[in-house]
C-alpha cells in the first residue's frame, strides 16, 4: 500500500509541479506568433501555479506588455489573451493575420486561473485525416496554437512506427514480415488502433527515420511549453507472422469489420503481452522520453470475445501492467469511444470491471463525445477515475458548416459544477479532422480560462470583430444565422454531407452520403446574403474571406440535392430534355463550386497531394505518398471498400477531377437508356465507375496545382448573383 501511495504522490508531483519560464523559448514564440521582432516589447516572468492550477497575468510597466505565467503555456496564453482583447486579433488554422504596428498599451492587472488540470487536445485519427503528410514547419505552427489556447495534454504518436520497428527486429523479426505489417503513412491511426495491417504500404525506411526525428522536434517543443504529450502503448497488436515465429502464444484473429482482412491480437493473458509492453515502453522511453501518459484502447470498434467481468478484470490490468512495469507512475489515458460506439456491448458491469481494475490515478478516461453523445452521466462519471470532458464533432475530416456551439459554449462549466460529475479533471477537443469550422474550435477553447458557462451569441459578435477588424452589422446578422442553424446541429455523426459528393444515384440519401438537413436552408441563404452586403467593408480581412467562401460552398452543396432530385423526377417521368437539362445544371453546379474553391489554398486537392509527395526521396515514395493521399479522401480502402466517401473533402480538383467525371460517366449512361428505352443497367455501371475511381486513385499526373486562383470575394458574388435566388426557391 505503501509503494502505491508514493507513486501517487510522485505522479501528481510530476504532473502539478509548477516550472520556471523558459525566458528564452518564449521570446522565440513571441517573434514567430508576432512577425517583425517585437518580443522587445514583451516582459516575461515567472509566477507560482496556483492550487495546483495553471495560471497567467497580463499587465504593463513603463510601455512594455508583462506577461505572467507558471510556464511557457501559460505565458502563450497571457499573449493570446492581449491579442485577442487589445489587438482584436483571432489567430485560427485558415487565416493570415495583422498585428497592429502599434502594440496597445495594458493598465490594471489581467488574471486568470484555469479550472481544468488537463487540457487534452487530438484523436487517433486526426494524424491522418488532416496531419498525414505535416512537416515541422506545419507541426510548429500547430504546437504554438495549441500553447496559445492553453492545451497541455496533447496525443503525440508521430513516429511511433519507428520504435516498433526497434521492438520487434530486437524480437527477430525481417524486414519482410514488418512489411506486410505497417501500413502506409495515411492509415497510421487505424495500424496504430489495431484494425488493419499493411494497407497502404510498404513503408519506406526514409519515412520512419525521418518521423521518428520529426517526433523528438514534436515533443521538445511541446515540452518546453510545458505540455506533458500522450504518448503510445501496446494493446496486443502484432504482425501476422506473429503466430508464425511463436506458435505457442496466445494469438487470435480479429476483424474491424470494415473490408479488410483479419488482424491478430495477442492474449493479454499470454506472459508474452506484458514482457512487449514493457519493451515498448522502455524502447520508445529511450527515443521520446516521458511524461508518465500512455494511450491505450483494446477494443477500439472491436467487441472484447466475452462480456464476462472476469475477463474484462484481467485484461485490463494486464495491458496497465505492460506500461508499469517499464514505468511504475505510468498513467493509462483511455479513449471512451468504444463505450458509446458499442454501448450495447458495454453495459454497466462491463465498464466497471475495465476500468475498475486500475487504480484511480493512474487512468483518465476520455469522454470522448461529450458534445453530442455524453458516456459520464450513464457511468456514475466512470466510476471515480478522472475524466476529461471532450468535443469531437468531426469524422473523417469532411469540412460541412457543423457543430453544436450553445452546448460547447455552456455543457463543460455546468458538468464541471454538476456533484454528479465526480473527478473532472479536465476538457478536450478530439475531432477526427481539423482545419474546419474555427470559430466552433475557437469557442471550445474559450473554456480553458473560464468556470462559467458562455454567452454563445454575445462571444460570437466579439469573436467576429476580432476575426473581420472590425464591427459590421451585417456580419452579425449573418453569425446569429448561423449560430441558430449550422452551429445548432443535432445528434448526428458529423454535418450533412452533399450529394456530389455520392457515388453517382437518384436516391437522395445513402449510407456514407447523409445529405438530410436539420436546419432550414433558406435562413442559410440569408446569411450568405448578409456576408455578401458586408463583403465590400470587410474585403481586407483574410478570415472573412475564408468565412465568404466557406459559407457559399456550404449554400451550393445543399443546393446539389434539389437538382439531384429533379434529375430524379426527370427520369421516372422518362422525360430526356428535362433530364438533359438539369443533369448539365448539375454539372455546372460542380464546377462552379470548383472555381469558389480554388481561390483558397484551404480547399485544393493539390495541397493536399502535393504535401504527401513532399514526404518523398524516391519516384517510388512519391507515388505511393500520393496513392495514400489520393486513396483517404476518396475510396478509402479497395475498389470494393465499404468506408468510400467517409473521408470525402469539397475541394477544387477533387470535386472536378473526380466527383464530375463519375457523375458525368452516369449521366452518359442514364441518357441512353432514356434514349433507347432499355432500363438503366446499375449493375454495369456500378462496375464501371468503381474501374475508374480504382485507375483515378493510382494515378500519378501532377494534375492539380496547390496554389489559390481567382479573388475570393468577386467569385461569391458571382455565384451569389447566379445561385440564390434559385436556391432559396428550390425543395429541399
């Protein structure tokens, strides 16, 4: 009891202790968060934490701004407060922006202290669907928002490949058999969460060298904010020759039930499971170092082969063994998704024995979906292990205007309140993609400093002055809009999705293309109509530009389905000139959203593949860098995969080099059959146009630029003037 008693004390110790500000480091970040060497004008010194808590002062001495903090973060979070408070500047993923060349003057004393000990920040699968192809330049802007908006707790699993390259060749294992192992750089997360082997690769060596270099920058910055990265641990994954080389362990095979073949899971109650856990941690330990935090989810869209509690006991204490045996203050970082993913699976009982089996302070649990679908209120707030509050509300990187701002802006301060939450530790933001929706992420963040729910329609009129540079009437109007209909999302896996985005149907709904919109499109209209009056006072902004045509493409897509369904109409009616028509509408609509689109370097397909071949040394590499990329985003998997258009993106390139040339394909078809009279062949088609995506994704054309074209502002008005008032009389 004794022995467990200073762990905890030596956990919180490492957790909690306040640090001395790297005066240096933070200089640094200064001169790249501001352009034009003005850390000059920055005072930066050390405070104590306070109750344990992260803690930050703003003021001013003799025409100098002072920043207080009990570490780099926290110092970044005081920055980010001047200049969103005086400055009136929003620093977000997709904007360019101005720093005032006169830095304003601070009186009085700012102070804050965060309620939250942790605050977490990414998903497994956000390193592929919006981090795949990230060079340090990227990363280092990444890892200065994240000090900015006070995250401490972030995943950090980049170049874990690397170590279980070391782990499993010290076990004799070839190079070969890694091969039909790891997969390619884009399906990392689902390797690393133990659903798929090999999809993707082989991996180049030069890939895993280089990442595990570009982790060890990752984590040195991280840490010299203060940040305490989560890093990875072994769950039972193993090659497939595993069974193989030791044919007398525990092995069994499982499938994610998604098209691809079986993968294999080592027993945890196999003497081998914590003697490769340990390895692992030891290995990876030597090249990251350690902050005592390691991710680990067994049954990650698995079902466990029984529900008995006994089971469930023994195999979570073993996984937790194979980190403490390495690391005696490990502490198990748990995602909670299977919880809500398989709910029927895991009732009560089971619950409690996974996670009973650990000792409380040495496991955190992450509600992974509290925005949406809260697991904390079902589970007597896990049963008394710290748990950390979390928005995901994103899956598979698609970028539809979607969130459910009124419950981010309120939900985590009234959980953090409510007796029934227990031990909260903290909040978090866990999408599956990002670089989309900013102001939901932006307001998300606004809790880090703050115990009280938030005014979502006053924070959105400031958040909005701070992001155009000014205060616009229309602009407001259009933001209370929004906020009363995009950002009001319902119990939904992510936004509606457009139907241009389907593989080509008269259905106006299918499986991974759910265009069902839970807000009236009309209102949307009229916000688009507000942005567009603001347009000419607010065309120096980059993130109202951004605004400006992300709005507009959001108006279009869901224009896409009341044509659809005219074309649908058309031919039950066997009505060709009608068909004919709206079919070249359709067409039109697609390549007008692909000229909107490509006046941002946010929206270009060639942005994107052009990141992946970046990745490269070798032809070879780039090639297969880019099947990955082009792969994600459309198909997924195979010609036959069941996850196609999960990850699908409204990107110039994208939407005219594939979803056109498929849709085309289909009109094609569907005019002779009306022509001939002779029934549609879907079956045939259906063959067809999976041929064509397959010879679409393996192919290597350097078609698609990733640089922006055309004015942003010229073209929404353009498509405003041909769009809305077609739009706002169209049956939706």
């Amino acid at each position: 009891m004794r022995k467990w008693l200073f762990v905890f004390i030596g956990i919180i110790m490492s957790l909690n202790a306040a640090a001395q500000v790297d005066e240096q480091a933070s200089r640094a970040f200064i001169n790249r968060v501001i352009p034009g060497d003005r850390a000059d004008a920055f005072i930066i010194e050390s405070i104590p934490q306070q109750n344990g808590k992260d803690v930050f002062e703003l003021a001013g001495r003799n025409g100098k701004i002072v920043l207080r903090g009990n570490n780099g973060l926290s110092v970044a979070s005081a920055l980010n407060y001047y200049l969103k408070n005086y400055c009136l500047v929003e620093i977000s993923w997709n904007t360019d922006v101005k720093i005032p060349a006169n830095l304003p003057q601070v009186t009085g004393t700012i102070h804050k202290t965060t309620p939250y000990q942790y605050r977490y920040y990414l998903n497994y699968c956000t390193f592929n669907y919006s981090m795949s192809w990230w060079d340090w330049e990227r990363w280092q802007k990444e890892i200065d928002w994240m000090a900015l908006n006070g995250i401490n707790m972030p995943l950090a699993i980049t170049g874990e490949e690397a170590v279980w390259q070391d782990v499993y060749k010290s076990m004799g294992f070839s190079n070969k058999q890694l091969d039909d192992f790891f997969s390619g750089p884009a399906y990392f997360s689902w390797f690393w969460m133990g659903n798929i082997d090999a999809w993707g690769g082989p991996l180049p060596q030069h890939w895993m060298d280089s990442h595990r270099d570009l982790q060890k920058k990752i984590l040195g910055r991280e840490r010299s904010f203060g940040m305490k990265p989560v890093l990875s641990s072994f769950t039972g994954h193993v090659p497939p020759s595993f069974k193989d080389k030791f044919p007398g362990a525990k092995v069994k095979k499982t499938n994610w039930d998604a098209g691809f073949p079986d993968v294999y899971i080592l027993d945890p109650d196999d003497p081998m499971f914590e003697t490769i856990g340990k390895k692992y941690i030891e290995a990876q330990t030597r090249e990251f170092g350690t902050d005592h935090l390691y991710s680990a989810d067994t049954f990650n869209e698995n079902v466990p082969p029984t529900n008995d509690s006994t089971y469930l006991d023994g195999m979570s204490k073993k996984v937790f063994n194979s980190m403490a045996a390495a690391d005696p203050q490990a502490i198990w970082v748990m995602q909670g998704w299977m919880f809500h993913y398989n709910n029927k699976f895991w009732q009560p009982q089971q619950i409690k024995a996974l996670l009973n089996a650990v000792p409380n302070e040495q496991m955190i649990v992450l509600d992974l979906y509290s925005d949406a679908h809260p697991v904390w209120n079902r589970t007597d707030a896990y049963y008394g292990k710290p748990w950390i509050w979390s928005m995901l509300q994103n899956f598979g990187g698609n970028i539809s205007l979607f969130g459910r701002m009124r419950h981010v802006a309120a939900d985590p301060a009234i959980a953090l309140h409510d007796p029934e939450s227990n031990n909260m530790r903290g909040i978090g933001i866990t999408p599956e993609g990002i670089e989309q929706n900013p102001a939901l992420f932006a307001l998300m963040l606004e809790n880090v400093w703050r115990d009280t729910p938030i005014d979502a329609d006053a924070w959105l009129k400031d958040y909005a002055h701070r992001r155009y540079g000014s205060i616009n009437r229309q602009a407001n109007e259009a933001w209370h809009i929004l906020l009363n209909t995009v950002y009001s999302g319902g119990l939904t896996e992510g936004g509606p999705e457009s139907i241009i985005i389907a593989r080509p149907t008269l259905k106006k709904t299918i499986d991974r293309v759910l265009t069902k919109l839970n807000y009236d499109p009309s209102r949307l209209i009229t916000a688009w109509g507000h942005l567009i009056q603001a347009a000419d006072s607010l065309n120096e902004s980059d993130g109202f530009k951004y605004d400006l045509v992300d709005v507009t493409r959001q108006v279009l897509a869901n224009y896409a389905t009341p044509l659809q369904q005219q074309m649908a109409a058309a031919v039950d009616n066997k009505d060709r000139v009608a068909f004919k028509k709206h079919s070249m509408d359709f067409l039109k609509l697609m390549d007008d959203m692909d000229v909107l689109l490509a006046t941002r370097k946010d929206f270009l397909l060639g942005k994107w593949i052009n990141e992946a071949r970046a990745n490269g040394i070798t032809a070879r590499e780039q090639n297969l860098y880019e099947l990955n990329a082009r792969n994600l985003v459309t198909l997924w998997g195979d010609k036959e995969s069941g996850l196609s258009e999960y990850s699908n993106r409204q990107w110039a390139g994208l939407i005219k080099g594939y979803y056109k040339q498929r849709w085309a394909m289909y009109f094609t078809q569907m005019d002779k059959a009306l022509a001939s009279g002779v029934p549609f062949d879907a079956k045939s088609f259906d063959k067809q146009v999976k041929n064509w995506e397959w010879q679409w994704v393996n192919t290597h054309n350097n078609a698609y630029t990733n640089v922006a074209t055309g004015n942003e502002t010229m073209v929404a008005k353009k498509m405003f003037a041909k769009y809305s008032a077609l739009a706002q009389k169209a049956n939706y």
